[in-house]
C-alpha cells in the first residue's frame, strides 16, 4: 500500500519515486508542511501522509486548539483503491474506499499570511512527526499582529 501511495504521489507531481521519496524523508524531518496550496493539500491528503488532527486534542493548549479548529479542513485519504487494476485494464470503474478526517488548517487570513495569495494556502502535520505541538506554536506565531 505505502508503494502505489508513493507511485500515486509521485506521477502526481511529475517527479521519479526516489525524487518523491527524497522530498518526503525531508519534509517528514522537517515534520510540519508549511506551505501546502490546494494541490499539494490533496496529494498529501489522499495518500494518507497527514495527521487527524482531532487526535491532538488534549496534548495541545486548549486555547490554541480551540483557535486551530476554527481553520481545520477536511482531507480525503484513499484507504484502498482499484487504481492499478484500472492501470492494467482489468477494471473499467474507479472505485476506492476512503476517509476523511480534519487534516489541514487553512492559513488565509491570519495576520502574518499575505492576503495577496492565489488559492487558499494550508499547515498540515505529517502522521509521525514527534514534534506536532510545534505545528500549533508556528500557527501561534502567524497569528501575531
């Protein structure tokens, strides 16, 4: 599954599965996307790579999670899917099991996020990232006047 999630991810964005892979080790060291727009929020969605953020409740300031919620945004993973067999023409319909949970906070209209940007723009949390309350002390942050 994690290989057709990082294949899928990869012709997403027209790179190599090694290219892919590489960014991915980076941004997952990293631990927090900070600059996803709608297309890379989807991507990062589907496949799975980012965290329900509704499982940070209680380990994150009350305060700062109740302003977070306010932005959340729901993604779309795809669980399972026939891509392959649709691929090998061995289906003619598309179908995938999928779940969608709260995976981004959308950043348009904080303070320190210009309002001159094209689309909407996202904070998202990589699913195992050790450091997921500085994703909350960074949306602090952009929300300083």
């Amino acid at each position: 599954k994690v290989d057709l999630a990082l294949d899928r991810l990869a012709r997403h964005h027209g790179v190599t599965r090694k290219a892919m892979l590489e960014k991915l080790i980076i941004e997952a060291d990293d631990s927090i996307q900070k600059d996803m727009d709608d297309e890379a929020f989807e991507a990062f969605s589907e496949n799975g790579l980012l965290m329900d953020l509704t499982q940070l409740q209680g380990n994150i300031p009350s305060g700062l999670y109740k302003e977070a919620e306010n932005r959340f945004t729901d993604g779309t993973e795809i669980l399972e899917d026939n891509a392959v067999e649709i691929t090998l023409s061995e289906a003619t319909d598309y179908k995938a099991e999928t779940a969608v949970y709260p995976m981004g906070i959308r950043l348009n209209g904080l303070p320190r996020i210009s309002d001159q940007l094209n689309g909407t723009l996202y904070l998202g949390i990589i699913k195992n990232s050790p450091r997921t309350g500085e994703a909350f002390s960074y949306l602090a942050f952009l929300n300083e006047n």
